[in-house]
C-alpha cells in the first residue's frame, strides 16, 4: 500500500556517506532517513523531542524495526520519505515511511516507539497532548475491498 502525498513529506538527496563503495545506499542508511522523516512530522504535530523531555517528562525510544527493501537507492538519489502513523495509542506509536524515488519504492520501515519518563526512565503512556497532535498522520483504515486484496496470499 502507498501512503498518500502529504506537506509530512521529507525531500531528501542521496549524499556520499549514504553509500556503500558500489554507490548503492547501505541499508541502515535507511533507518536514520526515516529519523529525519519522523522529525519533521513530530514538528508538525507541534512538538520537538527535547520539549517532549522537558515540558511532559517523556522520552520516545524505539522499540522495534521493520526494514522492507524493495528497490536499489543510488548516489544523488532525490528521495521523498512520507510518514504516517499507523498506530497511535497511549502505550505505543507505530510510524510507518515509505522512501520513493519518484514513482518507486525503494524501502518501507515500520518503527515501533514506547514512552519513558525522561527523568526515572521508566515505562510510562504517552502524553495525551502528544496523541492529540499525532491524530492528523494516523492512517485511516483501508475500506473493506482494499482489506480483502492486501489479505490474499502472493
């Protein structure tokens, strides 16, 4: 499924140090990518990660990676990296981006992220305030036809 074009999109050139010896981006070139992307849609909502910490004593830290490769990314790559969530809940967010390079996809990762307090480090939800801000790049679910054919077997 491709996420739909939105102002959360993150333009993005392929540099150097983003390649192995071959000029092919290396995989976990991906993951800090996605970083940016998730930034810049935290920016959106109306928060930066270091007011998150200090003004609700939160700190979102990964849970867990999914990495989808699809398609080779090269040096000088324009890419669009375009994030949404597809859960936001008190206890966990699921942020999904998908990296095109024009019409191709090249990657899609899933990045699990859980709440701590930034002061003990320990497990806490999710501020309210932050769910709220989050709520517009919640993906809304797929009609029943488009859940039918994503269930079939390939």
């Amino acid at each position: 499924m491709t996420l739909p074009n939105h102002d959360a999109a993150l333009s993005y050139t392929v540099c150097y140090a983003d390649t192995d010896a071959g000029g092919v981006i290396y995989h976990a070139r991906y993951i800090e990518m996605v970083e940016r992307a998730r930034n810049r849609v935290m920016n959106l909502a109306g928060f930066t990660f270091a007011a998150l910490a200090r003004e609700h004593d939160t700190m979102l830290i990964v849970h867990k990676v999914n990495a989808v490769h699809h398609a080779p990314g090269f040096l000088e790559d324009h890419l669009q990296l375009t994030t949404r969530l597809a859960t936001c809940k008190a206890a966990r967010t699921v942020w999904l981006t998908e990296v095109m390079r024009g019409d191709t996809l090249l990657a899609t990762v899933s990045i699990e992220m859980v709440a701590i307090h930034a002061s003990t480090r320990n497990l806490r939800l999710h501020p309210q305030a932050l769910l709220d801000g989050l709520a517009a790049f919640v993906l809304q679910p797929a009609g029943k036809a488009q859940q039918q054919v994503e269930a079939l077997p390939l």
